[in-house]
C-alpha cells in the first residue's frame, strides 16, 4: 500500500469543495466492484443492495462479459469511466464516456488487467468501434437503471446525509477542519492531503482545487483518479469515515432535546450498529435498546434492516444533521 499526497496552494484551498450528489458513474464502477470482491469482508449493511438486485442470467451474463472486464476489482480501472461530467447526472456522464477520443480510450484500456477470458472483449473495445461503444453504453445503461436507480433514494440520503454534516464543519471551522475530519484514510497534513493508494505517488493541484466526492459504495479506502492531469477528485466513504462518532455531538445541547440515553444511541447508530451492539453501547437489555430504536426510527432519525438474524440500524440524513446540529448548539467554552 502507497501514499498518495495532494499538494495544495492556497488557491487551491478556496476552490476545494464537497460534491451535493451522489456521481452515478463512480456508484457504477464501486458497485461492480462490490460484487466482483469478498462477500464475507465486505460490511452488511450492502447486504439488502445485493439482495434486490436481478437475478436472471442475461442481466447477470452482462455484468460478467460486458462491464466487470473494464471495471476489474482491486486494480487500475480506466479514468474515462468516470469522467467529472458524471455529477451532472447519469446521463451527460454515459455521453461522455461514450464520446471519449480513441487514443485516448487505447491507452487507458492497455493499462487494464481483465478477468480471465475478457482479453478479447477489452481489446475490441479499445479499438473504438462504434458496434462495441454501443454495446458497453447499452450495458451501463441498464445496470443503472436495474441496480441503481431502484436504489438511489437510499444513496442520495447517505451522500446528502454526508454533504450537510461536511458543510457545516466547513461553515464552523474552515476547509481545514473539514479536510482534518477525514481521518483516518484521508490524513490532513497542511498543506497535503495524505490518501491510501496502490502506489505512492504525488499530485500537485496547482491552483485548480479538488473536488471531495461522498460515495455510498466506496466502503474501503478513498480513490484518486490515475492521471494526474484530470479534473482532480477525492472519492470516500460518506458516512463511514473521519471523526470520532462519540465527539459528533459533544455538550448537551442533543440530550436536552431527545433525552441523554436516546442521544448516546444516536451517536452509537453513527457509524451503524445492531440491536446488540446498541445494547452493550448503552450498557441495557436487547429489549430496551429495541424500544429506543424505536422511537428514533419513528421520529425519522433511523432506519432499520433485517439482515439475517441480526437488525442493522444506520442514520438518515436527519439523523446526522441532528447529531452535527447538536455540536453547534453545545455551550461554548
């Protein structure tokens, strides 16, 4: 594992800002990746994603011959695939994937190491012939419109969820509180942003500033785009990285207003837990800590799923700007 360090100026630090919608392009290609990696460590909380998705063969002889080749887990995955024009929308993304210059296209295809037995396709592709852009636009289209347009209200909470809670600690402690929150994956070191990557490498912005993108399928590490030459991003984890969840809502603002031990659950629910996990945090019952559940899932604060034996809890949107709010009104010392 390598260091990637994003080199800021202080341009640079006043053109950084937080995408407000989820980039459907880099859901696409994280959610392959999903399902190309290790069931058993990837977290839970994908399991109800996973299970809604299409069984039937044709849907799933797509994915396999058509769109994991260009989207291999664990390795280098062509930068055209997720070009910045995607956080305008699914569709000015495809069409810019699909207009991408064939020299270009070759190049970062050559650099691709496909599964077993796609060799062929990905070199077809890399000609450029409009028989195959046709085909992989006709794929991505209906993987998004089958396994995640059903899904997206959930995504968009998640990285609107994330957006509102990054804004505000932006609004109260300046865009360096915000890139220190980031921890640990992303690591603050003014002024460079320290970022896990395959290879070390360095990335000077040069006054164009970055763009930080919550993803709802980026579960592991945050990625950079490979050319250091492109528009520069930074996709991470919404929800699930940086800050102590016990520190999000410090003071007693939050427990003057749903009482101290349905706050301590808030904040317990932060990165998500089970009912059991809910109860050893709270140190009560399994019954009790359900009762709490409940009562901050009716005030819309949680949600609530069924994942085999266990009850998974996460936070919505309110829930999270509940908690950030809570910070913001504790008495200052």
């Amino acid at each position: 594992m390598g260091t990637v360090r994003i080199h800021f100026t202080a341009a640079d630090l006043a053109r950084t800002h937080i995408a407000p919608e989820p980039d459907p392009l880099w859901e696409l290609m994280l959610s392959l990746h999903l399902l190309q990696g290790e069931k058993p460590r990837q977290p839970q909380y994908f399991a109800p994603w996973r299970k809604g998705l299409p069984r039937d063969e044709a849907f799933q002889h797509m994915i396999r011959t058509t769109l994991a080749p260009v989207a291999p887990a664990g390795a280098y995955f062509p930068d055209f695939m997720t070009p910045i024009e995607g956080l305008a929308g699914f569709t000015a993304g495809l069409d810019t994937v699909l207009s991408t210059p064939r020299q270009r296209m070759r190049r970062e295809l050559d650099l691709v190491t496909p599964p077993r037995g796609s060799a062929a396709w990905v070199a077809a592709l890399a000609n450029g012939r409009a028989a195959d852009l046709t085909a992989l636009g006709t794929a991505m289209q209906t993987y998004y419109d089958r396994a995640l347009a059903p899904y997206w209200p959930t995504i968009r909470a998640r990285v609107r969820a994330e957006y509102l809670l990054r804004t505000r600690l932006h609004s109260d402690d300046g865009i360096s509180g915000l890139l220190g929150s980031l921890r640990p994956a992303l690591r603050w070191e003014p002024p460079v942003l320290e970022v896990n990557g395959p290879t070390s490498r360095d990335i000077h912005l040069n006054g164009r500033g970055l763009t930080l993108i919550p993803s709802y399928f980026n579960w592991h590490n945050p990625m950079t785009m490979y050319d250091p030459e492109l528009p520069p991003v930074v996709i991470y984890p919404s929800g699930r990285l940086g800050g102590d969840p016990q520190s999000v809502a410090s003071g007693n603002g939050l427990g003057e207003l749903i009482g101290s031990t349905r706050a301590a659950g808030l904040r317990a629910i932060a990165d998500g837990c089970t009912t059991s996990d809910l109860a050893a945090g709270l140190g009560v019952s399994r019954s009790t800590a359900s009762e709490h559940a409940t009562v901050l899932r009716g005030a819309g604060l949680i949600t609530t799923e069924r994942q085999g034996l266990a009850v998974w809890h996460s936070l919505t949107a309110l829930g999270i700007a509940l908690l950030q709010a809570g910070r913001s009104v504790s008495p200052r010392t």
